[in-house]
C-alpha cells in the first residue's frame, strides 16, 4: 500500500503517511521529537502521564510552536493499583529495604514519604481536555464516558490501547475514535486493563486482524513494528497504520540517555524480558542488573506506582554516573533491526519502503 493512497485512519487524524510515534513517558517524550515526526507526514505523540496538571498546557503550546500539524497527547486511565494510591509510615519503611542496597551504593538519602506517589488521572484529563490537543491517546482503560463526550464536543479525536480482543471490543463499545492493537512484542508497558497484563500476552500478528475484523473504527497496529516492512505487514492485517516505539526512541530527539541509545544498538538489544520491577506494572525492557537481581525478590515489590517512585529518585544518580544496570531500558523485540538515529533519516526510510510495495 502506497504511503499517499489515503484511508479512514489518515483522513480522520489528518496525516499523510500511516506512522504512529508511540508516546513514551518518564521523560523520554520531547516536544522535538513529537513535533519533527508530525512535521514529516505521520503523527507524533507526546506521553503526559507523569507531568503535573499545570504542565499539560505548556506542552501542548511548545509542540505547537514547533508544528502547525496534528499530534497526540498520550494519559493513563489508571493511575494506579491496588494498594499503590497510599502507604502507612511503616510499609513505606517496609518498601524502602528492597531499594536501601541501591540507594547507598549511589550515595542517595532515603526520600521522604510523598502526601501522592502519582498525579490524578481526574486532574490530569481535566488539563489535557483545556490543553485541546488534536489527538487524546490513552493506555490502561477507558475513560469515563463524560471525558469521551467532552472529546467529542471539542473535536478531539481519541485513540485507546488494547492488548486483547475483549479490550478492543470494550473501547469500541465506549465510542473511541480509534484503536490501538498493541502486541506483547512492544517495548515498554503492556497496557492491559480487563485481565492480568501477563494473561493477556497476544501477539501483534494474531491481535491486529481478530479486532479489525471486530470493531466499527480504525485500527492502528503496534508492537514488533520498526520498519517499512512491519507497516506493510500490519496494513495487510487489516490495519490503517502502524505505531513505532523503539525505533523513535532510538532517535536522537528522543528524551532518552545517549547511553541508553547506544544500547538499543548493541547486541545487548537481542535479551529483552518481560518485568514488574521497575514500575509495578509489566513492561518490557532490556535485561540489566536491577531486572536479574529483582527477579528474585519479586515479593517484595510495591504496587505502580509506589514502585516506580522509589526508582525515579535513584535514577539522576545512576544517570550521572553513567550507570545502565539499575535504570529501565525499554526495548522492544524488534530492537536488533534498529536502522536509523534520527527522525528525517527514519520517517525518509520507512516512506520510501511503503512506496516501493
């Protein structure tokens, strides 16, 4: 399928090539990043879940100064899991003896204990809904229906994540705009919100054509997709686009460590694993120390996002000293074919690739 042949996906989102940026968080999200690949004729994605309320806006109008095309600002529904909204002094204490080893070889002080580990959901799409960014991409469920109808009403396209059939069935029924076929061959987390995320590990090949056969609206494949190839693949399952993680991560515009970027072509790309230890919720990386280590005290890990917030305020140290044995490496499992270290060498190979077919 030609890049410029148009479909619904295209004419609903208003790009030109169907090339998903898939939206990362943790700070590996960049306004450039987001704004270069919309420039390019695909879309770009901005992840907002760990920004305050207040910086959704700011975002929002820097892409905006940086693109005059459409681009997505990506939340998660579920902000946070069972027992992982709040701890006693004593569990927090509890929590902390599995990182203490860390913390001191780093020479990081204990943190004190937050009055909130995570922002609110409720105030978070209250900000993007003022923000009004074209696209409204969200991850780990469906939003409440008055969120959805207030989309609608601002004419903000909305596009929902499933890892299964039942998920997809269910964003479907609530009236989104789009969904996302995501496949357990992704890097990063596996957004699954009606079952275990580890019972519902479909891959991309199987998920794409079960829900586009299914579903009233567009499907965007992703997962194991980081060339023209994969998008060429997902369109004849029956996809109107593609989203590509890794891949953009790898790029230089990305927010992620030069480090980090090395590894993603490195051999070390091959070992990838599915964990819990860096967030609380399942999501894939490369393996390092912390994954190896933490796999075997998988009993004491906190609920996301107490997890994850004891990690982040090891992470500026283990940054500085160069450390990747004790940070997320997110990879996907198409990593090993990583080409390309900047958006306009990528999005030039990809188009060119759908071209040819």
């Amino acid at each position: 399928m030609s890049p410029h042949r148009t479909n619904e996906a295209l004419q609903k989102l208003g790009i030109q090539h169907p090339i998903i940026q898939g939206p990362f968080g943790g700070g590996l999200s960049t306004e450039r990043l987001a704004a270069a690949v919309s420039n390019l004729g695909g879309l770009g994605s901005y992840g907002a879940y760990q920004l305050p309320p207040e910086e959704l806006g700011r975002v929002a109008d820097r892409i905006r100064a940086l693109t005059d095309k459409p681009f997505a600002l990506n939340l998660w529904v579920s902000d946070h899991d069972a027992g992982g909204d709040a701890l006693s002094p004593e569990d927090f204490d509890r929590v902390y003896r599995l990182f203490e080893p860390y913390y001191r070889e780093l020479g990081v002080e204990k943190p004190a204990m937050p009055e909130r580990f995570h922002h609110r959901f409720e105030d978070q799409v209250e900000a993007l809904l003022e923000a009004r960014p074209p696209i409204f991409s969200f991850v780990f469920g469906v939003p409440p229906a008055s969120v959805l109808a207030e989309c609608r009403r601002k004419g903000i396209l909305t596009a929902g994540a499933a890892t299964t059939l039942a998920e997809a069935e269910a964003l479907d029924a609530a009236g989104v705009d789009l969904i996302v076929a995501t496949g357990f061959e992704a890097g990063g987390h596996r957004p699954s919100f009606l079952a275990r995320a580890e019972d519902s590990l479909m891959g991309t090949l199987a998920l794409t054509p079960l829900v586009a056969d299914r579903v009233k609206v567009p499907v965007i494949a992703a997962g194991g997709i980081a060339d023209g190839r994969g998008i060429r693949a997902a369109l004849t399952l029956g996809a109107q686009a593609a989203q590509l993680g890794t891949a953009f991560l790898a790029c230089e515009e990305s927010g992620t460590t030069d480090a980090h970027r090395e590894l993603l072509f490195s051999d070390r790309a091959k070992h990838t694993t599915l964990t819990r230890s860096f967030t609380g919720r399942l999501a894939r990386g490369m393996r390092n120390r912390w994954t190896e280590e933490v796999a075997h005290q998988l009993s004491a890990l906190a609920p996301f996002p107490i997890q994850g917030w004891f990690l982040s305020k090891l992470k500026p140290a283990a940054v500085k000293a160069g450390r990747t044995d004790l940070v997320s490496l997110w990879a996907g499992q198409a990593t090993p074919n990583l080409r390309h270290r900047t958006v306009p060498a990528l999005m030039d190979s990809l188009i060119k690739e759908l071209s040819a077919s």
